[in-house]
C-alpha cells in the first residue's frame, strides 16, 4: 500500500490505514482512491493528447473533454469496477486492471524460489480469466491466469508454470497467487 500524507497532521501513513498513527484523524484526503484517480487522469491526458496532435479538430478535443466531464459527474466502468457487468468489460474499461495485473505479476515474481520468472511479452501478464467469473460483481474478487509463465527450477532451466491470482478489488491486494506445476 502506499504511502499518503495525513491531511490533519501532514505525517506519513498507510493508504489503507483508516485513522493516522499519529494524530488518530481520518488522515485520508478527500476525493477518489488510486484507481479512480488514475481513471480520471487518463481520460484528462486524452484531452491534452489531443490538444498536441496536429490535425485534430476543435470539436474532437471538446468531445474529448466532455467525456472526462461525464465520467467525474457519473462514473462508469472506466473509473468504478462497480459499473462493470461482466469481466470481459472489467478487463477491457476498468483503467484499475492495470493495478490488478501488475499487482498480481509483483506477487508471482515475490514467490519464485530460484530466479526471476518470465512473462510473455504482453503490456502486463494476467490477461486470461475463467469465462464464468461473474461472482466479482457481488464479492469483489477477479480471478486472473497467466498461462504461459516461465519460472526457473533449482537447475536454472525454464519451465512452464501456468499461475493463478485472486485479487480483492475492495482491499486492492492480492489475496492468493498458485502455481500450477508442470510434470
């Protein structure tokens, strides 16, 4: 988790703390978590984006902008997990994934015995998800797989382990990783 400042005391706390260690307010600054943010910025950097690229009219910046707009004033699954119907529109809209996945990879990494593994060579592993994975929209949890990780055994010789991670979308964090161990 990481670390935010205390708007009461202005000292270092845990993001997930609920009251400073110091002072024992709320600590928490108002407004959206990490992944909201996040969401908003990028939806923000589309409009500056814009702005930079030559031959883009006027009315696609405002069009740009008016999503933003939209998105802070009615939030969909592009900034709220919540929003999301299914988990293929999790994967595909929720800018928060991105969190998911390198959370999980950092977990599939921590666990390795003999070496950093490997990960194909997609933006971030954990892009597979079981097709009924549907029990996210009332508990939170997603189920991600990437089936074509590479992990050194205790020879230095690479072998395939598929890995599995659940992922607590209301805690942010990890809440299993496995190895499915190739024979």
């Amino acid at each position: 988790m990481a670390l935010i400042s205390c708007r009461e005391c202005n000292h270092q706390m845990s993001g997930g703390a609920e009251q400073c260690p110091h002072c024992g307010g709320t600590g928490k600054q108002p407004g959206f978590d990490l992944f909201t943010s996040t969401a908003i910025l990028a939806i923000g950097g589309l409009s500056v984006i814009a702005k930079l690229a030559l031959g883009v009219s006027a009315n696609s910046v405002q069009v740009i902008d008016k999503v933003a707009v939209q998105e802070l004033q009615n939030p969909t699954c592009i900034s709220n997990w919540h929003k999301c119907k299914d988990m293929n529109e999790l994967i595909n809209s929720y800018h928060g994934v991105s969190y998911v996945r390198a959370d999980c990879r950092r977990e599939a990494t921590r666990i390795a015995k003999y070496g950093e593994p490997k990960f194909p060579d997609t933006h971030l592993p954990f892009n597979t998800y079981p097709r009924s994975s549907i029990e996210f929209l009332q508990t939170g949890v997603v189920h991600l797989l990437e089936l074509d990780a590479q992990y050194p055994n205790q020879l230095g010789v690479y072998v395939r382990n598929p890995v599995a991670c659940r992922f607590d979308l209301n805690r942010k964090e990890v809440i299993d990783l496995k190895l499915v161990l190739s024979r």
